[in-house]
C-alpha cells in the first residue's frame, strides 16, 4: 500500500479499481480501513481511493497540526498530485466535515459529495449541545484511549449480532496515537462553513442514520440551504451507518453515483 508525500507529510493511501473517481474520507479516530464493506462494491465500477488523515491509521502522526482546514488542504494537494479530475468524495463524520471545507473552498473540485452522519458546523448553540461537547471532550482528555474505545464501541454497535464488530472497532480505535487523536477532536468543535454552503453547486447527497448523534431534522435544515442536495434517512442505524448498514448504504451510494458519474469520464 503506497504512501505519499504532502504538505511536508507522509499520508497513506490506497487505490483499487478503474472509472470515475470516488475518494472516501474517514472519520475521527478511524483509517480507510473502515470503508471496508464499501470497497467490494465499488471497484468493479469505479476508481476508488481511501487517504488516511494526518494522525491516523499508517499516515504520519505529529503531536501537533490538526484541523479540519489542515485536513482539507492536504486532501487539495493529494487530489493535485495524483491527478484526480473531479472526484466524488465521499465522508464520514469528520470525513464530511473535510469534504464540506474542501467543497467551499474549491468548488470546481468535486463532481459530487456524498456526506455521511455529518455537517457543516459543529457549534454549540444550545446547554445540551455545550454539555455534549464537554462530556466528550472532558471523558477523551481524562481517560485511558483504551476505554474511550470500548465506549464507544459499545455506544455504535450496542446489539447481542454485533459483537464481531464491537470487538474490530475496539481495537482499531484504542490504537490511535492520543495526541493526534485529542488534537482532530478539538479541531472539530466550533468549526463551521455553514454560511458558505452556497458555494457548493455540485449534486450532494446527506446520509443519516435514525439514531445518529444529532437528530435527522439537523441534517434537514442544512439540507434545505444546499443548492442540490438530498437526504436519506436510513432506519435501525447509528453513527457508523457504512458499517452498521452496510448494503443499504451501498444501494444508497450507488444509485447516486451513477446517476451523477459520467459514462464516458475517462479512468485516471
């Protein structure tokens, strides 16, 4: 698996398949590994590419330089350096907050945007989203990255059929260097392009799950400020809807991407 240098960085990456171009973006704490139930579906018709953020999976990880503008200028320049023509990107949580940045920033960049449990603000505004944001915030610098881990495995995938997953998901995220992992985390709150979503004109889809972190009427609202833009809920799922629901969010992203990915783009 091939690594590239950006912005004075190592990142890993993967690239599998021939077509349009997807890249899928990861979210907090997590790699391309997580895209796993996706790839298989994706390769036959695409090209399809993962990039591991600064600080997670087997990219660099300093102790200090994380923010999601950070993040998405190092996404800019792998797009420039590997020579991706209009990709569609694809994020999740942290992930979609990249590509919103991303996709304010330069909108003649992405052909589509596919942003998943996700948003283009994340700023308290009310005592119960300030006393959210503390908690996490409070519990991740106190506690051992161990125990965050199977928090939070337990909080994704609470039921008796997903023990496999609870398990997989522990150990990934327990492996996260916790400099890198508290510095992406308090990247996140307070940042926003909410009043810039009406640069973004390319066709976009929001998945949500039913039990996500913030409620679907959230999603709506931002939804409703996007030029062309539509929401999908998707039922019996929570945060890690790719991975908790996988072949109904396959189905979801699939019929989007063919229905906005050129049949005559050329592979790259």
């Amino acid at each position: 698996m091939p690594d590239i240098q950006l912005n004075g960085h190592r990142l890993h990456y993967t690239d599998q398949g021939q077509g349009p171009v997807v890249l899928l973006i990861h979210g907090l704490g997590s790699s391309g590994m997580d895209w796993e139930y996706q790839l298989p579906a994706l390769t036959p018709h695409y090209r399809v590419l993962t990039l591991d953020m600064l600080g997670h999976g087997q990219s660099e990880k300093p102790i200090h330089g994380y923010s999601i503008q950070a993040f998405a200028d190092d996404t800019l320049a792998f797009i420039q350096q590997m020579d991706l023509q209009q990709p569609h990107i694809v994020g999740i949580s942290m992930g979609g907050m990249i590509a919103f940045q991303l996709a304010v920033d330069h909108p003649e960049i992405p052909a589509s945007l596919t942003i998943v449990n996700s948003g283009p603000e994340v700023v308290p505004r009310s005592f119960a989203d300030y006393r959210m944001a503390g908690k996490r915030l409070f519990f991740a610098h106190v506690l051992p990255l161990k125990t965050v881990s199977r928090g939070l495995a337990r909080l994704l995938f609470p039921k008796p059929e997903q023990t496999e997953l609870r398990s997989k998901f522990e150990q990934r995220w327990q492996s996260n260097f916790r400099p890198a992992y508290l510095g992406s985390m308090r990247a996140i709150v307070g940042w926003s392009v909410r009043d810039r979503l009406a640069s973004i004109q390319c066709p976009v889809l929001v998945v949500c799950a039913d039990q996500d972190y913030t409620p679907v009427e959230q999603k709506r609202a931002y939804v409703a400020e996007l030029a062309n833009a539509q929401l999908k809920v998707v039922s019996d799922s929570r945060h890690a809807t790719p991975v908790d629901q996988p072949e109904v969010f396959n189905t979801l992203l699939l019929d989007f991407l063919g229905a906005h990915a050129a049949a005559d783009q050329p592979s790259l």
